[in-house]
C-alpha cells in the first residue's frame, strides 16, 4: 500500500516546516479524492513526537476525519482489481530521507 504524505522523518529539521506547523502542513495535504496514507514510526512519532502525533489525531477527530486500518483498504481495493492503479516502481531518493528507496517512476 503505498503512502500519500510525506513521512514525518522527511520534514522534521528543514526550515520550510517549523514544527509548530506540522499538523496545518499534513492537513493541507489531505485528499478527499483518495485514502490518504500515512506512515507512523514507532520510534518517532511513537517516542520524540508522541505529543505532537496525540495532538494531531485529537484535530483529525475534531474534524470528523474517518480513519481505517489499512487491511480494510486493502480489501476494498482487492474487490474491485480492475481500478487499481498500476505503476511502475524503481529506486530512488526522496528530500529527506536517507538511503535508496522504492519510487514511482515519473515523481
């Protein structure tokens, strides 16, 4: 399943988002034309930023923001194969992140 925003570790540290600002910059990402997927760290937002990730999903469910375990998505998906989009992968770096990762080609 592949994620929609931008992992936490990505913008931590890069002036462009101070960390008073996280939250409004995740939202502003959101989609309402897709499952928005996000990618949680046990040793990040499950340690260090475990207060700003309990902020976070208090706002979301303030927001009425639905959230759904990601087997459930993945079983919708799986129900209707034929509108799943398919992309080719390859190895790439993303701002942020350390090391080779897998990417959608063309991003």
């Amino acid at each position: 399943m592949p994620t929609t925003l931008p992992t936490l570790d990505e913008l931590i540290g890069r002036p462009e988002y101070p960390p008073n600002c996280l939250t409004d910059f995740y939202f502003s990402q959101l989609s309402t034309l897709r499952v928005n997927t996000l990618t949680i760290h046990a040793e990040i937002e499950g340690m260090t930023y475990l207060p700003w990730l309990t902020e976070c999903l208090q706002r979301a469910k303030q927001q009425q923001i639905v959230f759904l375990k990601i087997q459930d998505v993945a079983h919708q998906a799986l129900a209707n194969r034929d509108i799943i989009p398919v992309c080719e992968l390859i190895q790439g770096t993303i701002d942020g992140r350390s090391g080779t990762l897998a990417v959608q080609k063309g991003e």
